[in-house]
C-alpha cells in the first residue's frame, strides 16, 4: 500500500536548520574528525562512449588527496559485492562475515551482503503547476522506467510541488510503486530544492548504493535551501543526482546550469528532454548507467584534511587514457567533538 506523507513548513525548516548547523560546522574549530567507511560508484566508458566492463579490482587505484587508497569490497552492475584481498583478487563477502561472526559471537560490524546487491534508487518527479503540459506523458516515462529496473534493484516514487509527498517508499515491488505514482496529481508551486534535500536524508539512511533521479520542469520558486547546500550534502553522502529536464537548455538557464552542477558534481548526468521520446531515452541512458557501473568500498587512509578530499580513480592500464572515468569528485568528512 502507497504511504502518503506530507512535509509541511515546520519539517523543511528543522531539515534546513540540520544544514545549516552541518555547514556552519565547517568553519568551527575541529577536534575530531569521523569518517565512516566510503562507498563510490562510477562507470568506465571508451573513446567512443561505450561502457567497459569486466575490469577488476586490481585494474583501479583509488586517491583520496593523493593518498593511495585499499579496497574494501568490489562490485560490478548489480552483482553481490565481493571482498578485495591485499593482492587484489577477491573472495565472497558473505565467507568473510560469518567466519568473523563466529570468532567474535556473531558480531562483524560489517554490512549485510544483500545491503549491497542492486541500487537504492529515489525518484522525484515534479508535480508543481509548471508540470500541467505533458504531465501523463512524463508520469508514463517514469512508469516506463521503473518497470524495466533490474529485479536487484529497490525503487522509492516521490512526488513534489510546494510540499514533498512520499507516493511510494523504497520497495522492490513496481506494482505498489508505479500504483503511488498514479495518483500524483499536478498544482502548486515548485519547492525543488526543499523536496531534494528531504530526498537526500532519507536516501542517506539506507545502506549500499543509492542514487536520487529528478524529473523537472526546471524552475523552483518555493525553496527555501540553496541549489549548492542541497549537492554539499549529496557530495558527502556519496549520493549522485541524476536529472531530467523537461524545459528547454536555453528558456531556463539558470536552472539548466544548476542541474548541471548539481549532477557533475556527485557523479551523476543532467538531461534535457522536452517531448516524451526524450524522456524515455534518458531514463534508459540512467538504467544502462546503473547496470554497467562499478562500486567500491574503501576505509579512508589517515588523512590530516579536514575539509573537501579530492577522490580520483585511475586505470593501471596502458589503454587508460582513452578511457573516462565518471565519479563523484570528493566528500567532506563529518566532524565530531
């Protein structure tokens, strides 16, 4: 059954005042850094932009500020994440957890295997009065979408105008999903910004690979939390923001640069598809996107920043460089006391 839950005023204010306190963090005093373990996705294509597969860990070395990185788990598409050893090869994860669960009484301190099988994926779909033209089209783009998913994967419909509306939490199953999606109904004012944030934190809460898609018509005229604070938090909570757009690049510059950014930066794409054929040809970019992408762990190496660390993915390969990496650029770590 659809869970229907609606953020008014006082829940996006307490969400923006959590972003401020967590930004206004950066430029206090810090006596403690705590990073938790890394997750990083990216995805591997050639010259001519096809995807490369088949790439082991042993073929990737991971930077953090320039500091070699060591793997922790590997995983490729959807498979089941798999353990690195110190030479590179790797061995089932599952084996790793319950030979140390029976050493130390069942307790690893390590992720379910399953929590790492498929990606989290949370759509939110623009349902403001900007969305009135071509509404059915875009809702059947999505449906569309969340039908040809891989079985692996666990999908959220989220819907948004001046308030954001969870029309269907993260579920496996497409029937309720898709179900949540057809009763959004268009009106209101756009409060994107807002909707993305509230997305962000809860998608945070779930272990494994996530990613956040945004079906828009493009301007916001609601918010009240800046395009940037919302890809900060994105950024650090290694969450790439895939967007559609269904506006024109050059009737909304300002909110195709944001989108842009906003997807560049945590790792994601920003598509601009007016008529429906579009629309669903971004959605498949996204789908093939997910399926042939990489996913690593790592436990950062100890590293005197405090501030943004700089991630990059290099191929020990002599084809290389005519390879390109697509990845979240960095994070910054959470600062304790």
């Amino acid at each position: 059954m659809s869970l229907m839950i609606r953020y008014g005023v006082a829940g996006i204010v307490a969400s923006l005042l959590g972003v401020s306190l967590w930004l206004h963090a950066q430029d206090r005093p810090v006596f403690r850094v705590k990073v938790d373990m890394v997750v990083l996705g990216f995805t591997v294509t050639d010259n001519k932009g096809k995807y490369v597969t088949g790439l082991k860990p042993k073929d990737f070395r991971i930077l953090e500020d320039g500091i070699v990185q060591k793997l922790s788990t590997f995983a490729e598409g959807n498979r089941a994440p798999m353990h690195v050893n110190d030479d590179g090869s790797v061995r089932p994860l599952l084996a790793r957890e319950e030979a140390l669960g029976a050493a130390s009484g069942g307790a690893t301190g390590l992720e379910r295997t399953d929590a790492f099988v498929g990606t989290n994926i949370f759509v939110l779909f623009d349902t403001s009065n900007y969305m009135y033209r071509g509404f059915v089209y875009a809702s059947d783009a999505i449906a569309d979408f969340v039908r040809g998913l891989d079985r692996a994967d666990s999908v959220a419909v989220y819907t948004y105008s001046r308030n954001l509306t969870r029309a269907a939490s993260l579920t496996k199953d497409r029937t309720g999903a898709i179900s949540g999606l057809r009763k959004a109904v268009a009106g209101d004012d756009s409060a994107l910004y807002n909707s993305l944030l509230l997305t962000l934190k809860d998608a945070a809460k779930v272990p494994g690979r996530k990613v956040v898609i945004v079906f828009s018509n493009g301007p916001d005229n609601a918010s009240m939390v800046a395009p940037d604070d919302v890809r900060a938090v994105a950024e650090d909570e290694g969450i790439p923001i895939y967007v559609i757009s269904t506006s024109e690049v050059n009737k909304d510059a300002i909110s195709s640069g944001v989108f842009r950014r906003i997807s560049q930066r945590t790792g994601g794409k920003a598509f601009f598809a007016k008529t429906w054929q579009k629309q669903v040809e971004a959605f498949e970019n996204i789908r093939e996107d997910l399926g042939n992408s990489y996913t690593i762990t790592y436990y950062p190496q100890p590293n005197p920043n405090e501030g943004f660390r700089k991630i990059t993915v290099e191929i020990a390969s002599d084809v290389a460089k005519k390879y390109r990496v697509q990845a979240r650029p960095g994070y910054r770590p959470r600062a304790g006391f």
